[in-house]
C-alpha cells in the first residue's frame, strides 16, 4: 500500500511541477539574447556527444591525428560546411572511416 501511495505522491509532484511553468509563465516573453543563445543548443549537444567518441581511445585521448576516427570527423566536418546536407556529411564520415579503417 504505501508503494502506490509513494507513485501517487511523485505523480502529483512531477504534475505540479509542469503545471506550474503553464500557470506562471504564460504571458512570459522570453528575451532576445535568449532566444539567440538557444540557437546553438543543438550543435553543443551533437559536439559534446561525438568529441569523445572520435577523440577517445579505451579512455585516452588518441595518440595520432591520422586516427581513422580523427580523419572521419575531419571528413564529416568538412562536407558539412561545404555542402549543409546531412545526409552527404554522414556519407563523407562512413566512407572516409571504412576507407582509413582499411588502409591505414
């Protein structure tokens, strides 16, 4: 009995809590610089995700920038600046990857 009274507690709180932005925040506008700064939320995201898959090797740091992975990240960098197409930066990265992986 008390499990379900603890789920219904967290419900109630975790309802509260979203309710609450809805109820106090809805004639808020969100200022400019704001708005700018969200902007480059995603890109920081996607660079703190894949920064450390490219850069690191069983937990360190790798030894060479010739690295297949530090190639493909240079490949997909690059196509992604050159061309903004998502789909041509990830071809760009696979490619360079599997070619490096295969004759490096």
């Amino acid at each position: 009995m008390n499990l379900w009274l603890l789920f219904a507690i967290i419900g109630a709180f975790t309802l509260l809590e979203r309710l609450s932005f809805i109820l106090f925040l809805q004639n808020w506008e969100m200022p400019t610089w704001l708005k700018r700064a969200l902007t480059y939320v995603p890109v920081v995201i996607l660079s703190a995700l894949s920064a450390p898959a490219i850069l690191l090797e069983n937990g360190e740091m790798v030894s060479s920038l010739l690295s297949p992975k530090v190639l493909a990240g240079v490949a997909g960098i690059l196509a992604a600046y050159l061309t903004r197409n998502m789909v041509v930066t990830i071809l760009a990265g696979m490619i360079t990857l599997w070619l490096t992986n295969a004759f490096l």
